[in-house]
C-alpha cells in the first residue's frame, strides 16, 4: 500500500527508523530476573509472568503495541525490577506514540543496567525530545554516545550528534515562540481515522485533504484497520465548514488517490496517484460542478517518486518534489524542482532550486503562496526540532531563494509536519498534525496568526500619591495595536453573468490580465460555468489590466494600480457582460491620458487592441466613444478636453484600419458622472471613455 510521503500513514514514525539504531544490540546485564533465584516460592508465578511476556512479544510481531503493554503490565506487577521487562514497556508506549508514558519505564531501565543501557540512553533521549525536554534529552544522549563501540559509532554516531543538535535548536525555537492559535478543525473534517494533507483555495471558501476513512472503493481494511487514501472536499460559509464529502469519480479511484497541490482559484487540482511507479503526479479541471479525469502530468513525472506539487500564482511555474530526476542534479534524497511553460503554452525541463533550498536529505510537501514569492516545504534537513519541520524561503528580485527560514514552535514540534498551506492573507495557515485533541490519528489543523506581541508600558507619573495608599499597584498602559503582517497581494474575485438574462445566467467568460506597463498577458483565467464564480491572484508592484470575455459578449475590463506596499485585499466584482447588440456600451477602464491632456498613454494600446478585435470580427458595426470627465474645471473646458480625448481614441482604431465611417465621437463633459464627485474614487470614476454600438446591422 503506497502511502504518500514516505509512507505518509506512518508521517509520525520517522524517529523510529532511528529508534531501530538503538534496539538491536541491545542488552541489560544485572538485574532480578524470572527465575526461582530471584522468586524460589513463586515457580507458578513465575511461569504465570513469562507467558504474560511471550504473549507481549507476539503482539509486538503484528504491532498491536496496545495489547502488547496490557500483557507486559501484567508481568510488571509479578517483577517490577527486570531491566529488559521495563525496556519492552517503554518501547510499546513510544511505538503508540505515547512518549510521556514510555520514559519512566526507560529511565527504570537504565537505573536496572546503567554498564550495558548505552541504546536504552539513546531511546530515553528521543522520548524526551519528543516531550520537549531538551536538556535532560541532550543528557541521554551525551550519555549514549560515550557507550558506543567504535564500530557502533560509525553508524549510530552522527545520528546522536544530530539529535543533540535539534535539541538546542528546539531550545531555541521554544524561547522565542509564534504567536500563533492552532485549532482543529472538528468532526465535519477530521475523522477516528489519519485525515492529512490539506490543500485551499486562497480565499479559504474550499478545503481538499485525504483521509484513509472508509470508503466505497475498498470494502475491506487493511491490519491497521484503515483504508486506501481519498480525497475529500469541505466548503466553507462564514466561519463554518460543511460536512466533508467523498469526491467521488474520476478524482477517487481504487487505488491510493491523495491531495498534492490545488491553484489558487480552486479550478487546477493536482493528486497523487499510488498505482505506476512509485507514484506520480495527476492533473485535473474544474468544469462546472465536476472535475475532470485526471491525466498524468508527464512533464515532472519520473519513475522515481514525485510526492508533491503546487501552481505559482499564474499557472505558469510548477514547482514540485522528487525523490529522483536524472534529468538535472539532485543534491538529496528528495529535492524541490521547478518547470516552467513557454510562449507556446509547452513545459519546459525542471529545474533544481539549488543548495539553498535542498539539502542532502529531504525537501519535501512543497506550496508556493499566492504572492507568487514565498515558498513553504517540509525538511529533514535544515535546522529542524525533530524529524520533519516546516519551512519557507522567499523568490528575489535576481531569481535566487533566500536562505530557508523554519516556520517556528509551536507549528514545528519535535515530531514530523508536512504539508502546510497558506491562505491567500498570510494569516491563516492549515496542516496536519498528531496532538491530544485529535479524533484518530493525524488531524487536519488551523492556524491563526496573530503578530507580534503587544508590548507593556510602566508608567510612574503621577503615581506617588496612589503609592502611599497601595503601594504594590501600578497603572498598566498598553500600547497602540500591532498590526498584523499580511501578504502583499490583491484578490479579485467575483460572478461573471449576463446583463439582461432573467433568470440570472452565469456565464463562463475567459479572464485576461495584463501588465498595462509592458503590454505583455500575464496569465489567463477563467470564470466557473455553472456558477460564473472567479478569483485572481494579484501580486502587489503591477499595474493591472484584466479583460472579461465570451463570445457574443462586449468584453469587460477594470484597472487594478496594486504600488509595492499594498497589503493583502480583497476586492469583489460583479460583472455583468453587455451582448453585442444596439445600445451596448461598456468602460474603457484602461484607456490613460495625463492629467489634463488628450494624448493616449502607450499602455492603453491593448485596451484599445481588444476593441480593434471587436469591430474586426463585427464589420457592419458601428459604434460612438464619449468622453468623460469629473467636475473640477468649467463646463466649457471639461467638455472640450472630453471631446479632444474621445477623438484620440478614434483617430488609434482608424490607425489600425477601422474605417472612419464606422467611427464616431462625443464629449460629455461632466454631464453623465457614473458616481459622486464629492470624493477622489468618484471623481476618478467619471474620468472616463465609454464605448457604444450605434448599430450593428
């Protein structure tokens, strides 16, 4: 059963693979063993506990760790002074993810056989990190390096050498914590069964995450009592999730499906498909209310295994984890790649991000934000606490990455975390994670980050007189509010729909945005068929053009100015296309002039292209540009530069062979503002050119 991530059923038993460094040499010397020397009056007691024994170690062979501690108990009371009894104990607690329970049956142990408890040094250690109990965890493991053979130290060594380290980093990551709320999720998205890997939309309004719960492809579970993995999907209304469901086909298969990575607009969906080669990277579309057959995405697959994958913010890069790819150089187990598409809508060749970013071991559960900058992954290589922690690096103005920051405690724990994804305002985050509230195994978190620490002022002023009469009191003032930091990035989103349709109708209009400083298209988009539903992605340093279109519609367009030191916003549209028939007009919205003047901005070159495209397609149409202004200024002045702006409009479509008889032009002055002069947004607004068909017969 190929589990996603290194076998992402077992995600929290990475520190047992190392727990096998200590346990197979080991070996307790003096202590009260089962045998009449220790219990001469007790032969049926004797044989009593050493059946309860076997019976434990049987259950240890299938990993029922539970069952097995219920016998090893039970022996315990007959002799609680065996050091290798104690050891079984402690082992089965830590294999049930129990560590707190497991460390005094390890220090029992070592207290039995301090000569021969060199590896039981080396599990107490690991106990105690996972309990975040550094000190006495560097401690034990201090201790077990000075037991090793040196032959013993060249396998066991650097392991311990490196447990030491995540210690003192974990020291460090603790003493200046995240100011963060970490909640699960509930009933409606976790399950008694491991529910991991979630992925968003960015604006939060739709939750994907795999679960080994029960499901209709596989009637019958494995040993663990658990199925295949499945993706299911959860919608969000206010501050509620609804109840999650199964997707069903063509996402859902009988083999192993899991969630990889989701675009921003939550229309691209890429999974994890267990059933070729050690597991390869599938791609979907959203149509409507249905996905469609996932295909295999051959441009990052590898016969190696590729466990994770994410869309920038453009749909135009897509960067993704791979445990091997002969085609570049890999500097670790598993490294992060990027590919990108060309002019030709074709992927290119991936791309290793490079030593910053990966490391000799594994980079992993990889997520770029949708400010098209901050990447997140999961390592085991870097500075990490314990096993996996999660990172992030940031994209620089000459295309390198930053160094590799971890995310901090508490989000990374001593234990292993994987998969985070961020919203769109940087302040909400989801992950999986194995903690005490939870309803199975892994569960699916929420994050909430709440800034800096507000700081307190200690005022003595006028306090002299109050002293006398309490003198322990002091006034407390707290200071201004910290803001929280947030993305720099702009989402529109929005319903796209017929003007004059009743019943309304939602359409599926193409979406194009623009760079208005270049002329070049950025990315395209789309709006939703059934419900005409959109969201866009807009990184802060552009100006925008975005242009809304469907056939047998007048295009609609906005201008979005989004400076380099915009915050996170949301903006919401909702457009309501004009058919082309008489009568229909539309803005210009990215059609720019210089501030009382008439002479046309090169970025509104491909504004105006777009309506070149119109009448080209429409050669019997005919249509008026009007030109508008705001009130500021005489009547006579506002009118004649209206006039003068309308007609540069004009004279630019005749230049690109639109026939002058098709073309006409009106200034309007201040006499139809489409909102209040009272204020610079209004004001803005009826600073304006329109468009409108004359007659299209």
């Amino acid at each position: 059963m190929i589990k996603i991530v290194l076998e992402m059923k077992n995600v929290m038993k990475y520190i047992n693979v190392a727990l096998l460094l200590f346990v197979t040499t080991f070996s307790f010397g003096q202590n009260k063993e089962f045998s009449k020397k220790f219990f001469p009056d007790d032969v049926k007691g004797i044989k009593e506990a050493l059946k309860n024994i076997d019976e434990g170690d049987a259950y240890v062979e299938i990993g029922d760790y539970k069952t097995a501690v219920s016998n090893y108990l039970k022996a315990q009371n007959f002799n609680p002074s065996n050091a290798d009894l104690n050891y079984k104990i402690g082992k089965c607690y830590w294999m049930s993810k129990q560590a707190s329970e497991s460390i005094p049956y390890f220090i029992k142990a070592v207290e039995l056989d301090p000569v021969g408890a060199g590896h039981a040094y080396g599990i107490l250690g690991m106990a105690y990190q996972c309990t975040y109990q550094f000190d006495e965890a560097i401690s034990a493991f201090q201790k077990a390096r000075a037991r090793l053979t040196p032959e013993e130290n060249k396998t066991s060594g650097a392991e311990l050498a490196e447990r030491i380290d995540q210690c003192n980093i974990g020291k460090k990551l603790m003493a200046d914590s995240a100011r963060v709320f970490i909640d699960n999720m509930g009933p409606s998205i976790n399950s008694k069964y491991t529910d991991y890997a979630p992925i968003i939309s960015a604006d939060q309004s739709m939750l994907i995450f795999t679960s080994t719960r029960e499901n209709k492809y596989n009637k019958k579970p494995y040993d663990d009592g658990e199925y295949d993995e499945n993706l299911w999907v959860s919608y969000r209304t206010g501050t509620s999730w609804s109840q999650a469901v199964e997707m069903g086909e063509p996402v859902n298969t009988k083999e192993n499906d899991a969630t990889i990575g989701l675009s921003a607009d939550g229309q691209k969906l890429f999974t994890f498909y267990g059933g070729k080669n050690n597991g390869d990277i599938k791609y979907s579309e959203r149509k409507g209310d249905s996905w469609t057959k996932p295909e295999f995405f051959d441009a990052i697959n590898t016969e190696a295994h590729e466990n994770s994958a994410c869309f920038s913010y453009d749909g135009k890069t897509v960067y993704f984890s791979s445990a091997c790819d002969q085609r570049v150089q890999n500097y670790g187990q598993h490294d992060i790649f990027m590919c990108k598409m060309n002019e030709k809508g074709k992927w290119g060749k991936p791309v290793n991000l490079g030593p910053v970013v990966n490391t000799d071991k594994d980079e992993v559960g990889v997520y770029m934000h949708p400010d098209g900058r901050t990447l997140y992954f999961a390592s085991n290589g870097h500075e990490t606490m314990g096993g996996y922690d999660i990172f992030y690096t940031t994209l620089q103005d000459d295309g390198s990455w930053s160094k590799p920051v971890n995310i901090g405690y508490p989000i990374n724990t001593p234990g292993d975390e994987q998969f985070l994804v961020v919203d769109a305002s940087g302040m909400h985050a989801y992950y999986s994670s194995e903690r005490s509230d939870g309803f199975g195994g892994l569960d699916i978190y929420m994050i909430t980050f709440l800034g800096p620490e507000k700081k307190l002022n200690m005022t003595t002023e006028n306090n002299l007189i109050a002293a006398i009469a309490n003198p322990i009191q002091q006034e407390v003032v707290m200071e201004k509010s910290v803001e929280i930091k947030t993305a720099r990035l702009t989402v529109v989103k929005g319903v796209v729909s017929d003007a004059f349709a009743d019943p309304k109708k939602y359409l599926d209009a193409q979406i194009e945005i623009t760079d208005n400083a270049t002329g070049q298209i950025l990315f395209t988009s789309s709006s939703n068929s059934t419900t005409g539903k959109f969201l866009i992605p807009l990184p802060s340093g552009k100006n925008y053009g975005i242009a809304v279109k469907k056939d047998g519609y007048l295009f609609h367009s906005e201008n979005f100015d989004v400076p380099q030191t915009t915050d996170y916003q949301e903006i919401f549209l909702d457009i309501q296309l004009m058919p082309v028939a008489k009568d229909s007009k539309i803005v210009l919205r990215n059609v720019f002039f210089d501030t009382d003047k008439s002479t046309l901005k090169p970025m509104s070159y491909n504004e105006l292209d777009k309506l070149v495209e119109i009448l080209t397609s429409n050669a019997k149409m005919k249509i008026e540009i009007g030109g508008h202004t705001d009130n500021v200024g005489s009547k006579t002045y506002n009118q004649k530069l209206s006039q003068e702006r309308a007609e540069a409009v004009v004279n630019y479509l005749i230049s690109k062979n639109i026939s002058s008889d098709r073309l006409s032009f009106k200034g309007y002055g201040f006499d139809e503002p489409i909102a209040t002069n009272d204020t610079p947004e209004g004001r803005a607004q009826n600073r304006r050119v329109e468009f409108k068909i004359v007659s299209n017969e």
